[in-house]
C-alpha cells in the first residue's frame, strides 16, 4: 500500500516539490543520488539519499508545528538519517540558498 501511495504522491507532486526534484535528480549535485518519495518504515520521505543517510522533505502550511512531524524526525534519527525540512515558499524563493545547505549538509557526516 506505502508502494502505491509513494507512486500517487510522485504523480501528483507540488511545484515545490518539482522544483526541488530538478535540483536534486541525476546525481547532479555533488555526485548523491536521490530517491523521490520513497516508503521508509512506516512513512513516505519526499526525498532521501541513502549513501549520505540524508532525508530532504518539502513542508507546506500544514506543517507548522506538527508533533507528527517531531515523531517522524524522532524515528528517522534513530534509524540514521540526517533531516532537512525546507518551507515550500523557500524552495521556490531562495534555490540558491537551499542548494548551499544541502550542500553543506552532503559535505558532513
């Protein structure tokens, strides 16, 4: 079911979310491979690089202040991964800042 679910959620991206995908996809930047929602445990990433134990997720409105999103970050922080939680309007307003702290977050362990 999580497969299906990741494939609607592919198919029915935001504009943050594409926007994010471009900078992300083919390796292009320094060499990390992304993965674009992908079911990890009991939950769906936005996009996740495993070799750098890095999960990026794109966060809207409904975002703000989600004690879900607490458990969540809790739970992949016990599995490993690093995570980045950028704002929708920040990806679509500032790429160039997003990209340098994604790029400092694949520069560190």
């Amino acid at each position: 079911m999580s497969t299906d679910l990741a494939r609607k959620l592919r198919r029915d991206a935001t504009d943050a979310e594409m926007a994010m995908w471009r900078m992300l996809r083919a390796s292009q930047l320094a060499g990390a491979k992304f993965r674009r929602q992908r079911p990890l445990g009991p939950y769906i990433v936005d996009f996740i690089s495993f070799s750098h134990r890095l999960v990026i997720e794109c966060d809207g409105g409904q975002h703000a202040g989600s004690s879900d999103d607490a458990k969540r970050d809790a739970w992949l922080a016990c599995q490993g991964f690093r995570i980045l939680r950028f704002w929708n309007h920040d990806i679509l307003t500032n790429p160039e800042g997003i990209l340098t702290t994604i790029l400092a977050a694949l520069g560190s362990p």
